[in-house]
C-alpha cells in the first residue's frame, strides 16, 4: 500500500522522520494511557512529551531546508537573496 501512501506524505514517499514522528505519537499516547488508566492519577504535563514527539519532524524540516538554501534554492522554491 506504497507504505501507507508515504506514511500520509507530502512527497512521494515515506521518510524516517515522519515514521519516527509516528512511533514517538504512539509511543506517547500508550504512556499518557497508562499513567492515567492503571496509576489512577490526573494527567500529566504534555509539554516535554510533545517536544519529545515533534522533535523527530522538526530536525527533518530543518535539515530539507538546509539542503534546499546549499543547493541554491530558498524554501520557497526561489534562488536565494542575494547580499
């Protein structure tokens, strides 16, 4: 199933930062389930476990962009600025 359409994809196929992305999500939400379900306590403070889960996508968007600005292109699909 084209590894599930380039794991839902804005290109054509899958990368490891999106696939890691998707292992840290559910990843996190088994682990926010057990603390809350079998601990019986409140939930916890999200704001580490959702860096922890866009980490993965955010390094991946930085280092396309740096690729992109090296080989002579802004983000925007533009040559870049010239100084």
């Amino acid at each position: 199933m084209g590894f599930f359409k380039g794991l839902f994809s804005d290109s054509s196929s899958a990368s490891f930062c999106r696939f890691a992305t998707w292992v840290a999500l559910l990843f996190g939400c088994v682990w926010v389930s057990f603390i809350v379900w079998h601990l019986k306590t409140s939930l916890p403070a999200l704001d580490g476990l959702i860096a922890f889960i866009l980490a993965p996508y955010s390094v991946g968007k930085v280092n396309e962009t740096i690729q992109k600005y090296n080989a002579g292109q802004a983000p925007n699909g533009q040559p870049p600025a010239k100084e």
